[in-house]
C-alpha cells in the first residue's frame, strides 16, 4: 500500500506561511489586493470565485470582486483590466475562465499586466518560466512541485513522465519538473506507447482528463504519483485522473482526490498574491 501524499495538510501550511508574510507586510504599511472577476453566472465558476475569496480571507488578503453580467462585452472586460492594470491599490488580477461564448480568452489574458498576472497565464509570465527567470508560475503545476518536496520526494535525476501538454497543467508542469533537474517526458493523444513511457516514471504526473484512466498496468513499482485530474461522477462524488485503488498497490506514494492537488491550487494563488508586490518593487 502507498502513502497518501495530503494536499490538504500541505496547502493549509503554505496558507499559513502566505498569513505570516502577508501581516509581515501589513507592519510595513504594504496591504496584498487581489481583483477578481467574474463574467456571467456558470454555477462552477461561482464556486471557485468563493474559494478564492475565502482564502484571500483566511490570509489577510483584501479580495475586489468584479461581477459582471453575461451581457459584457469583451471591449468593457478589456477597459475594467486596463483600469486595474493602472490602479496601485491592486497587486494582482484574476479573470476566472472560462468566459461566456463569443469572448476571447487570449486576448484578455494578454491584457493582464505580467506583474499582475497571480494565475501565471500571461505569455510573458510562460516565457520566463521556460528560460529560468522569475516570474508568476500557474498555480496549479506549482502545487505540484510543493506537494513532491514537501513530501521529501526528490526530483533532481528521477525520471519524470507528464501526461498531459495543456498550457495550463502539462506544459507549465514539464518546465517546472525540468527546472528542478528531473528528466523530463510529456506524453499526449499522439503518444505511439503510453504505457511503455509511463513504467518508466519514477514520478508519474497525470493530467489527462480522462477519469480513472491510469491503472497499476501503467505505473512503475515504487513510483510516485500525482493525479491533477477533477471529475464528477454521476453519483456526485470527486475522482481523479487516477483508478486509486489500482494504483495505490504499486506506488510509493500518491495524491487522493479530493485532497492532492485540489487544495494546492488556491493556496499557491494566495502564495503568487502575496509575492507579487516584491515583483512590482512595492518593496
Ligand atoms: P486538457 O484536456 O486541456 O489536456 C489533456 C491532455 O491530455 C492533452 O494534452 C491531451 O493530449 C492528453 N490526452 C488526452 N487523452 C490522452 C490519451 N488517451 N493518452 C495520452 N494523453 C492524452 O486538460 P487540462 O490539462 O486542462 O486538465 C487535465 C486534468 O486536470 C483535468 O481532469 C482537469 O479537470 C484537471 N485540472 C485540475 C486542476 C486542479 O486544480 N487540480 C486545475 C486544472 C485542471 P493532446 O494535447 O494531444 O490533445
């Protein structure tokens, strides 16, 4: 049996560390501003905003929130990013995806200032990460990397497989893995052996969208492995990427879901947040 790598346990720690620098800079008269924005009402994106608004709560973190109707257009989505862009008193800026039809999500990701950008999206923010300098990292993939070191899992050398190349999970993923000295693969649709690839992974990475997909057939005995996937099954319950209970038989160590990655994602948000006002010099 492996043991249980808790995602909940690890983002309550690092949303900690976020509430102790977060009043550090309160001391030194520097407040933490997040505008978040939501456009239209999908109940999914509902949910997130409220977490994301809670945490900013739970670490001292002023939230801003910008509910738009459905009815906005994107030139008024791009003006209110414009003005926020501007604004002093907002040190990062958060447009939850996805926006309603007829939107485009590229062009009002590129509109977010890289200083601002706490989710790590802007091409600017992606093209540091890839090159080495400092930059906002989307949260998710971060969360990730936390979860293994605080694991005391050692990434330098190890043979680390991807499965998945999103711009949001893969590819930010992959970078990350390769920066602290793994040996990288990234597997995709077109990938001829899967299966061949992923035995090989001393670290396994699972972000394929599929539920249940990634059985023991598919892991290395001892590996360590990390499921980002998030589905709703039918009878209202989380599972992720990861057939679990297959997988737990073989691996050294795994994350659950609920309770691996989901949790770190908004924590590293609360974490980009906090670190953003070095990036803009505020101190
Ligand atoms: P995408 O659907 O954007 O990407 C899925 C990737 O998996 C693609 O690169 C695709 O390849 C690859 N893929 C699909 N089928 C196969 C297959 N049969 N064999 C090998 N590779 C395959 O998903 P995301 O990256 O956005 O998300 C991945 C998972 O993570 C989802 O379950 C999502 O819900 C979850 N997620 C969780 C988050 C969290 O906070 N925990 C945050 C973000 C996502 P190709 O490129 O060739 O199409």
């Amino acid at each position: 049996m492996s043991e249980l790598i808790d995602g909940k346990v690890i983002s309550t720690q690092i949303k900690s560390e976020v509430k102790e620098k977060v009043a550090a800079l309160n001391a030194k008269g520097v407040t933490v501003s997040l505008a978040v924005i939501q456009v239209g009402a999908d109940p999914a994106s509902s949910v997130y905003v409220r977490n994301k608004k809670k945490a900013c709560e739970e670490v001292g973190i002023r939230s801003v929130a910008y509910e738009l109707p459905e009815t906005t257009t994107e030139k008024e989505l791009l003006d209110l990013i414009d003005e926020l862009n501007g604004r002093k008193d907002i040190n990062g800026i958060l447009v939850q995806l996805p926006l309603p039809k007829g939107m485009d999500e590229d062009k009002v990701t590129d509109a977010i200032s890289p200083l601002k950008d706490v989710d790590g999206f802007h091409p600017v923010n992606v093209g540091k990460l890839s090159i080495g300098k400092r930059g906002f990292v989307s949260c998710t993939p971060a969360g990730v990397i936390e979860l293994l070191k605080r694991s005391g899992v050692e990434i330098s050398g190890k043979e680390c497989v991807v499965i998945g190349r999103s711009n949001i999970v893969g590819k930010p993923m992959s970078m990350l893995l390769l920066r602290e000295n793994g040996t990288v693969t990234v597997c995709h649709s077109r990938t001829a052996d899967l299966k061949e690839v992923t035995k090989r992974a001393d670290i396994l990475v699972v972000a394929v969208g599929k539920p249940g997909m990634i059985d023991a057939s598919y892991i290395k005995d001892g590996a360590v492995v990390i499921d980002v996937g998030i589905h709703r099954k039918e009878d209202g319950k989380l599972c992720g990427d990861v057939d679990f209970e297959s997988a737990s038989e073989v691996a050294s160590k795994i994350t659950p879901v609920p309770g691996g990655v989901g949790p770190m994602t908004i924590a590293m948000l609360m974490k980009n947040c906090a670190e953003s006002v070095e990036l803009q010099g505020l101190i």
